[in-house]
C-alpha cells in the first residue's frame, strides 16, 4: 500500500553529496520543520529525467519558493555518485538537493517501488512529487506508467 496524503514520512536515510564527500542524512533531517517540494524519478540521466523532470524544478525553484517552499529534494535510486554528479552537470547543484536512496528503501517503505527489470534498471522509483509539510504528506501526485504530467515542477505550482 502506498503513501497518500496525510501520511508521515517512515524514517528512512538517504546519502547527499556534499563539499565533505557523501554523508547520511534521515527522513527528520530533510523534512522536518520545514515545507518540502520532493520529486522522484526512476533513473538518473534517463531521457525524461534529465530532459524534463530536474530541469523544471530548477527552473521554477524561484516560483516554488515565493509559494512557501522551503527546499526542492529530487530522490532517485542511484547511489550518491551518481545523484551528485547529475546535479553539477544538470545546473541543479546548490538549487535542488539531490538525495540517493542507493537501495530502494524509501522508495519501497513508502509503496511507490517499480520493477525496470525489463528495462535492465532493476528496483526503482515510480515517477512522483509530492508537497511535505513538518514530515506529513499534503500533496501526492503519482505518475501513471510512462506519462509525465502530474509530477512536474508546473502542477505542482497549481497546488500551493
């Protein structure tokens, strides 16, 4: 069973890059105390992704801030390498904090796991975003299969 709103985060550890190389950081860390626009995507550097998914939230980080964001969080299951080295090449370093959740785990504690297999990508992220406000879940928007609509920078503007 997923998440839905009105749901408090599961405590979970994500790994960020940071200028003292990878470091932990809790589901309390991000979240807590503050309003968070969080999106997930099922891959690092996948077409849509690195085409759309990341570039919006940079685009409208400005946006999202003057509507009472306090931090935009991209998550995907890649390891911190990774989810570091797309923020600095994707222009988001420094603008959208980049959190590896390198096993699935939080993607799988809060039901919206997916199996690429198929794809040859494995246990991923399904496609969302989500409002956080202190912790609980406001706002959840799950993408259908491929399509990328409702989890986009721009309908997530129409919901604050």
């Amino acid at each position: 069973m997923s998440i839905k709103v009105g749901d408090k985060l599961p405590d979970a550890t994500f790994m960020e890059m940071t200028a003292d190389g990878p470091q932990p950081c809790t589901t309390a860390d991000v979240f807590g105390g503050k309003t968070i626009a969080l999106f997930a995507v099922p891959g690092a550097y996948t077409p849509t992704c690195s085409a759309r998914h990341l570039p919006g939230y940079v685009d409208h980080l400005d946006d999202l801030k003057g509507k009472g964001v306090d931090e935009v969080v991209c998550t995907s299951v890649n390891d911190v390498f990774v989810m570091g080295a797309w923020g600095k090449s994707s222009g988001a370093d420094g603008k959208v904090r980049m959190l590896a959740d390198g096993n699935g785990t939080f993607a799988k504690a809060i039901g919206l796991e997916l199996d690429g297999s198929g794809f040859g990508m494995g246990q991923r992220s399904q496609r969302y975003s989500m409002i956080v406000k202190d912790g609980v879940v406001s706002e959840l928007n799950v993408e259908q299969g491929g399509e990328f609509k409702v989890s986009s920078a721009d309908y997530m503007l129409g919901q604050l």
